[in-house]
C-alpha cells in the first residue's frame, strides 16, 4: 500500500494557484478506491468506444470481481 500527502488546503480549480506546503495526513488511494483488495485489480483500457460514459484510451481502470453487475453497469469481460 502506497501513502500520498494530502495538502491541508483545497485547491482552486480553473487557474494557477500556489500550492500549500503543508501535510495534513497521508491518503492511500487503496483505502478509497478499493474496498475488496483482494478481488480488485487494476486494468488499461484500449480503444473509444466508451468514450461517451467518460472512459477513454488508455485510462487506468480499477475492477472489483467482487460486485455484482446490475442494469447499465460498465463492466469488464475477459
């Protein structure tokens, strides 16, 4: 499990702003992405045709086996 700082100020978005030099606590993206880790595994995603749900070439996926798909879920299929 990898840890990142998590700046103590909220950034503004749309412009260049300084950053805050201060930590306010480490954030595993483990503990907020995952909450099956050992059903999860990263994927890459190849090709466009999903480009209209937001999900582009290359984009890193994260996919949980564990959930169970429902109407109009995106899944993968292997």
């Amino acid at each position: 499990m990898k840890f990142l700082s998590l700046f103590s100020r909220s950034v503004a978005c749309g412009f260049l702003s300084p950053a805050d030099e201060h930590a306010e606590a480490e954030l595993s993206l483990d503990q907020h992405l995952i909450t099956s880790p050992a059903a999860t595994f990263p994927a890459r995603a190849c090709g466009d045709s999903m480009q209209n749900l937001g999900i582009f070439d290359r984009d890193l996926l994260v996919v949980d086996r564990s959930l169970t798909p429902v109407h109009e879920d995106v899944v993968v299929v292997a």
